[in-house]
C-alpha cells in the first residue's frame, strides 16, 4: 500500500487517466478538473489510502452497442478511482503478471490480438484441425467475489490493498438514478478490470495445461485445439463442467461449438483450409467495414469532400492496421482488394455527385475538374442517379485515383503489398 499511494506512482497514475481521457462518473468530475486540482487532492488521497478511509464511489452504467447486436454494459469509475485504480495496476502488473500462462494473451503487456492468432495458427498448423470455441456468458457481470478474493489472497499479503480491492468490487452501480449494491462481477470500463479478468481465468489456464491441451486464451475468449471432432465434443462438455462448477461462470450453450478453424473466428479471424492456416479476416469484421465505409460516404452528411476523404483514411488505417495480417476474407484472386478499392472510391465519387443537386452545379462541377464541355453537359443533364453516375467517364476522369490519393485516400491492395 505504501508504494501504490507514494505521491510519484499517483501522480504517473493520474497522468495516464489524464492522456485516456475518458467520461465522468458519478460526480460529474471531468479529467480537465482532475488536473487542475492535482497538488492538493493528490496528497490527501495518499493519506486516504494509508489510513484506509478512501471509500470508492458507486461507477455510472453505461450501455453500448455490440458489434454482434445487443448491448455491452460498462461501469465508468469516478475520475479519481480511476487514478487510484490505475496506481494499484502499475504495482500489481508487474507482479502479477509473470504468474500468468503463456497462452493468455488479453490485456498483458508485450502480448497482443496477432500475438494470440498466430499462436491458434502454430496449433492448427501442427494438426489440432478442430477447435473448441468456448463463449462466457456475461462473464465480467457473473464473477465470484470471494473466488477472485481468495486468488488474489494467494498472491497479496497487504491486507490492507486486499480491503480496497474489496471495496471496489462492492461500490454499487448507478443506474437509472438508483444505486445498487454489486454481489458479483467485475465493472467494465475501469483500469483493473482486465487484470482481475486475468486473475480470476488464471484457474483455468491452469487446469487446462495440467489436462494437456493446446489453448489459446484472449481475455474472456477462450478457443482449445484438438485433432478429432470425439476429442473436442469431450473437451467442450468437460471444460464447460469446470467453468460452471468450479469457476461458478457460465458458458453460452447456444455459442459455444465445435467447428474447423475456417469455420469459427478468433478475435475476428478464421483461417484458410490447408497445411498453411494463414489467417484471414472473418466475415462480420469485413461487413462492418463496408458498412461503416456506406456510413462515411453518405450523401446526407453535409461535409465537404476532402472531410469524407480524411474520415474514410483514418477508418480504413486503423482497420488494416489490425486486420492487415489476415488475407481477403473470401476465396480468390489477389484483385480482391483492388475490387474493394475500386468499390470505395466509386462511393466518393457518388458523395461528390450527389453534392451538385442542380444541372449548373454538376456542369461547373465537371469543368473545374477538367471535364470537356460536351462530356460535362452530357453527363449534367443524365437523369441518373449518383450511384449510377460515380462510373460515367466524366466522374471518373473529374475524380481520378491519382487526384484522390492525393487527397489521402489510402489503398488497401497497396497496403496489403507493403
């Protein structure tokens, strides 16, 4: 306790609630005001914490939207338990940490996603050509208090951090103006929550190096490698057994299975059939994309061309960084991201179309852009719609790939090359 409330790891614990940012809790108290009242509060929740007086606050729930439908609950902490848990992580990580398998790859530093999917990649490779893909039911709302208490008992002798890790788990939830009290789970949306995940599968990381299976565990997503479809329907009753009794978890009947790795994801990827096993993007993750790409490029959005440009290259960037290691998602040729490519800028040539609403506008429109007067007066005049207009001869020469890669819009075939 004396090295999480020194004021040199508070004042690093605050700078990185600081630099994340990040929503209010419950007393309305924003990051920009946690640094303005750095000297002063500071100490006193040193004094706090050595006393054991700091009493957490209850965290605000909020909803979000899954991907995959439905809702994700998290539990935004209070700016000042965030610092106080972010302080707590920088003593507990590095000692915890090396405790854990080396098949865990979420929320660990130096491990990451690809790490985890190229370890599943190393299993199917050597022949494991059936996997167990095992989904947690609600499992940051279904943790075991007093099973995560005693795991992190064995590995914390200060009695007195125990007691506020205590008081964190029990601060209660705001929601709907009603505070209730938390019997179980662990909140999403504070800094020690991926540790505690860690803690509390640490168990079954465990049981199953001791049972001898090929694993790959990513947080709460846990996939086991075997070479029969006998082997794996053993596993997934036996290992569901140890979740739900041992554990006191629960285990999504309805989304677990048994399946060929081309047939289930991890992390978002599958993999290709053959010896090879490369890693592809799955398909949900590629209909997002197209999807939020559409989103981009509406024609309603009332923001200029160049704006679009600049939110459809931060999006495709942050998506290749991530899905860059894994190949086109469907069977075929390497002109698959060329088509995509194509696909893309013919809906910023459609945007940019359906700006001109009148015959002048797309007339001027064509010409600024070096469009000969018949070919804009002809294309001007089209009763087509913009859809149809982004591949005339005219939109393709106003808006060629050059001008909008100068523009910044990237090209994943390129990408995928590099």
């Amino acid at each position: 306790m004396e090295e999480v409330s020194s004021r040199g790891n508070l004042v690093r614990a605050l700078e990185r609630v600081v630099s994340n940012r990040g929503a209010a809790g419950v007393d309305g108290m924003t990051v920009s005001e946690l640094r303005a009242s750095l000297i002063a509060d500071v100490d006193q929740v040193s004094a706090q914490l050595l006393s054991g007086d700091y009493l957490p606050s209850p965290v605000r729930r909020v909803e979000i939207p899954k991907p995959s439908g439905g809702v994700r609950k998290l539990g935004i902490p209070t700016v000042w338990d965030r610092v106080v848990q972010q302080a707590i992580l920088q003593i507990l990580q590095p000692r915890l940490d090396p405790t854990f398998s080396d098949q865990s790859y979420g929320f660990r530093p130096n491990r990451s996603a690809h790490d985890a999917v190229a370890q599943a990649q190393e299993f199917v490779r050597a022949g494991q050509a059936w996997v167990v893909d095992l989904d947690l039911e609600k499992f940051f709302d279904r943790v075991h208090h007093d099973r995560l208490m005693a795991a992190l008992a064995k590995r914390i002798r200060d009695k007195r951090l125990l007691k506020l890790l205590r008081r964190f788990l029990t601060a209660g939830v705001l929601e709907d103006g009603l505070v209730s009290p938390t019997v179980e789970g662990t909140p999403q949306g504070g800094p020690l929550s991926p540790l505690l995940t860690n803690v509390v599968l640490d168990e079954l990381d465990r049981e199953l190096e001791a049972r001898g299976h090929s694993f790959v565990r990513y947080a709460d997503d846990v996939t086991i490698y075997v070479r029969s479809y006998a082997a794996a329907s053993r596993v997934l009753e036996t290992v569901s057994a140890f979740l739900e009794k041992r554990l006191r978890l629960r285990v999504n009947r309805e989304k677990s299975a048994v399946g060929r790795p081309w047939e289930r994801t991890l992390l978002g990827f599958t993999f290709s059939r053959g010896s090879d096993a490369s890693p592809r993007v799955g398909p949900v993750p590629f209909a997002r994309l197209k999807t939020r790409i559409r989103e981009l490029t509406q024609r309603s959005r009332g923001v200029s061309l160049q704006r679009v440009v600049d939110d459809v290259r931060r999006y495709l960037q942050g998506w290749f960084g991530y899905y860059g290691i894994g190949g086109w998602p469907l069977p075929g040729t390497p002109r698959s991201w060329r088509s995509f490519d194509q696909w893309v800028r013919r809906r910023i040539r459609s945007f940019r179309w359906g700006q001109w609403k009148t015959r002048k506008a797309r007339y001027l429109g064509l010409r600024e852009r070096g469009v000969r007067r018949f070919d804009a007066a002809c294309a001007a005049k089209c009763p087509k719609g913009p859809w149809h207009m982004s591949r005339t001869p005219a939109s393709n020469y106003a808006f060629q790939n050059a001008y909008l890669a100068e523009l910044g819009l990237p090209s994943l075939e390129a990408l995928s090359r590099a």
